[in-house]
C-alpha cells in the first residue's frame, strides 16, 4: 500500500513539473504591474531633464508648466505600456529566451547552466499587490543583474526559480530539506543594537545637508532670510537643545532604518548555496552559490569595538544585490567570539581561528602613518595662523585627531598565515575590516616601494580578487617590513628558500 502511495505522488510530481516546463515554453508576459514599476524607472532616469524642463516652462507660463508636465507624463506611460507588451519571456531547450524591445528587437538566450543565482525582492507595492520581483545572475552579469522581471505573481516567481535551477523535488522533498538545513535568525535585541552603532547619523545628516542644497535655490529669498533670523533670535541654548534633539531623532531613524532593512533576517545554508531572507517594508531574497564566495570578512566600527560586536560580510564576484552594499551581509550583528562558530556552521572553507595570532607591522612603519594621516591639517596650520589666527584651534583638534588615528591604523595593522589561508586586517576609514580568503581566490599580488620606503626597508603589498561588477577588489597593508612582505610573496607564488 505505502509503495502504490509513493508511486501515486512521484507520478503526480512528474505530471505537475511537466505541466510547469510546458506552460513556460510559451511566451510569458509580466505583471500588468509592470507598467507602473517601469514608470517610475524612466521617471527616476529623467529626474533631472523634467527638473530642467519644469524651471524653464515655469518661467514662461503656468500652462506652459502644465501642457509639459501632461505630455512628458503622457509619452512616459505610453513608452510604459509599449515596453510591457513586447516583453516577454519563456523557457525552452534549457535556455531562458527574453524577447524585448519596443521599435528594435532584441533577443537573449541564456543557458540555464550558466545562470549562478535567482534573487527575489518584494516592496511595499510589490507585496500589496502579492507580486515580487526577480533578478537573475550570470557569470557575466556586471553591476546589475543579467535578467530582470520586475513584476511577476510569487508562485510563478517560485515556479520560475525552481525549473531554472533545474530542481525536480516535489513540495514534501523541498520542507525536509528545509528541516535539516542550518539557519540562523536575528534577534530583535541584536537589530536594536545594530541599529543603535551604525553610525547613520553622519549619513543622515550628509544626506539631508545634500538635499538641501538641492532645493536650496527654490525657496524664496525673504523666507530664507527671515526662518535664518528667527532661529538666531531663539539664543546660543535653544539652538544647542534643538541640535540635541535632531542629532537624537536621526539616531532613532538611524535604528528604524537598520530595523526595517534587516528585519526577519535569516541565514540558511543549503547544499551549493547560502539563501538570505531580509527585511520588513521590502523582503529580499539573495542566493549565494559557494564557489562565488572570493573571501569572508569583518567589519568593525568605532563604536562597536568596545562592544566586540561585528559585522560579517562576504566578497563575492558580481557583488550585491543592494546598492548601499558593496558585498552582501552574512550576519549584521554578532560578538566577536560567535564568529568563528558561525563561519564553521555556514561556510567552512572560510573559516578565521582566533587562536593563531596576528603578525603585527614594525615600529618603523608607524610614523608613516602617523604622519599620512596628518600631513594635510599641519600644512594648513601655518595659512591658518597667519590670515586667522583665533581659528587656529581648528586645525591644532584636527592634527592631534589626525595623529591618533594613524596610530590607531598602525595599532590595527596585521597578517597571518595558516597553511593556504591568508587573514589581513587594517583599518579603512574608521572601520577595522578583517579579510580571509584562500590561496586560489586571489588573482594578483603587488608589493611595492618608494623610496623613503626602501631607506627603512619597508613595503606596501595588495591583493587583488574578484568583485563587484568582474572588477578588482584591493586590499592592502601597507608600512610592513620587508622581511614580510617577502613572506607573503613566497607564500603566494610558492616560492622556496635556497636552504629548502
């Protein structure tokens, strides 16, 4: 009985996976949906030519202003609507065929062997609407992804991810293998903290200081004067407390930011591929295949340093699926003591053993450092001086701020070797970053000198991987001894000691 009953599913399995492959080798439209998610893209693209042209029509005449904003509004929808219906897409003969273009044709066929990673997002519209959104990688996919569908129902988002990735596995056999998976969620106490020690106020207040430039030419001279002398007639007090509580209510953006973007992250590894789950208002869905890992690393900030808490990330050739993202986060928040566990749990070839201990840079390097760091506010010191001598403050607070962080970059600096494993760590800007990659990862290795450098026979190395978009992605440690820098040259082109 039991084996009539296996035969039954593995037959109505087989006839549902042929009902999907037949219905995806026809032509398959997107979303209507689609018209919408385009309309804003061109919009986006546009942004600044409509600027020019509201600002121009604007000063002739309001209908000017209005007949430009209707037909500019207008051409844009029927461009939307033209690009909906002569896209479609199907699956034949193992290749993705794509088919678009609304006065010149343009045709794609990609092997289905060929495609790395299926990611799916949903915003808030596409959720609305119970729609996401699918990006498909290729080898040869630069900064954006080699397909993009902007709008498609999520079972056929799901349909379409599992006939590309040639998964023939019924619902029953795709939930075990969820079961015995590993996964790792985060906690809202660790999104709280995340968010707490970002430091996006700075990005914030960048952000906003640069929109305001922007808009800064619209608003009427007389209100701009006059809100300027009202807040000078509060008092030297009033304007310290407003500060105050600005710089707290963009912290707490700040939080619900990191909150809302890595809301309900999750972790899990699966056979060839790390699949990651992330966020509220959007959820994004991101697959990493294992062999496009190039290196692990920890990013560490100021803030959190005294916390030990850290940040794991992964550089993988083609590079995020957010633009805010150089590499995609493995983890946002943990201890530094959880890191170990976690790269053995998630991704064992790239593990960091805390135990090995870091080769530290020599002495000599150090005032290069210090001195890199701070040459530019003690050449500024002496202007400073002579043409506005009761600022010189300024500079003497940003030359000793200067010089504590070269030492500090000094102090952080750092290699160490263990078998074909290479782990660097120094500081960029004000992040520590901790980089592990294998010996076949790397794609150059660079040392080189100056000739003060050469005086106190010291070197600057860098290697080179994969990243974003095919291109190099560079990490160096400079100011190390030669003796070191040899070390690792040897190391990476195998080279032996004459005594060996």
């Amino acid at each position: 009985m039991c084996n009539k009953d296996n035969e039954q599913i593995e037959f109505e399995s087989t006839s549902e996976t042929e009902k999907v492959q037949n219905s995806y080798s026809e032509p398959q439209r997107l979303h209507p949906a689609a018209i919408y998610f385009n309309l804003i893209k061109v919009l986006k693209e546009t942004i600044f030519g409509l600027g020019v042209g509201l600002i121009l029509t604007l000063k002739e005449s309001v209908f000017y202003f209005i007949l430009f904003v209707i037909l500019f509004l207008l051409l844009l929808f029927i461009s939307s609507v033209l690009s909906w219906l002569r896209f479609t897409y199907r699956v034949e003969n193992n290749e993705l065929r794509i088919e678009q273009g609304i006065f010149i044709r343009k045709k794609r066929y990609i092997s289905i062997h060929r495609i790395h990673k299926i990611d799916v997002t949903a915003n808030v519209i596409h959720r609305l609407f119970k729609l996401t959104k699918v990006q498909i990688d290729t080898a040869s996919s630069g900064d954006g992804a080699e397909v993009y569908l902007s709008a498609v129902k999520v079972k056929e988002a799901m349909q379409l991810r599992r006939l590309l990735k040639s998964e023939q596995t019924v619902n029953q056999d795709e939930k075990d293998t969820t079961q015995t998976s590993q996964v790792k969620r985060i906690t809202w106490k660790r999104l709280f903290i995340a968010g707490s020690t970002s430091g996006s106020v700075g990005f914030i207040l960048v952000a906003i200081l640069a929109g305001f430039t922007q808009i800064e030419e619209l608003i009427p001279r007389k209100i701009f004067n006059s809100t300027f002398v009202w807040l000078v007639s509060l008092g030297f007090v009033v304007i310290i407390i407003f500060a105050i509580f600005l710089l707290l209510l963009l912290w707490l953006l700040g939080i619900a930011g990191t909150m809302i973007k890595y809301g309900n992250f999750t972790i899990e590894k699966r056979e060839k591929e790390l699949f990651i789950k992330r966020g509220l208002l959007e959820t994004k869905e991101l697959t990493i295949p294992f062999d496009r890992i190039q290196a692990i690393g920890i990013d560490q900030s100021l803030i959190r340093q005294p916390f030990k808490f850290v940040q794991v990330f992964a550089v993988v050739a083609g590079g995020s699926f957010d633009k805010l993202e150089s590499f995609p986060v493995l983890f946002p928040l943990m201890r530094e003591d959880e890191v170990e566990p976690f790269l053995k749990e998630f991704v064992p070839d790239h593990t960091i053993t805390k135990e090995a201990t870091y080769t530290p840079l020599a002495k000599r390097g150090r005032k290069y450092y210090v001195i890199g760091a701070s040459i530019v506010f003690l050449l500024a010191l002496f202007p400073v001086i002579y043409f506005f001598p009761s600022y010189t403050w300024i500079p003497i607070v940003l030359i000793a701020f200067s010089i504590w962080y070269g030492l500090l970059q000094f102090k952080d600096g750092g290699y160490k070797i263990e078998d074909k494993r290479i782990t660097i760590r120094n500081r960029q800007l004000l992040n520590k970053i901790t980089i592990t990659t294998d010996h076949r990862r790397i794609q150059s290795f660079e040392m080189k000198q100056h000739k003060l450098q050469k005086m106190d026979k010291i070197a600057t190395t860098s290697i080179s991987l994969i990243g974003s978009s095919g291109l190099g992605t560079h990490y160096s440690l400079r100011h190390m001894t030669e003796e070191d820098a040899n070390k690792i040259a040897d190391w990476y082109s195998y080279r032996k000691k004459e005594n060996d």
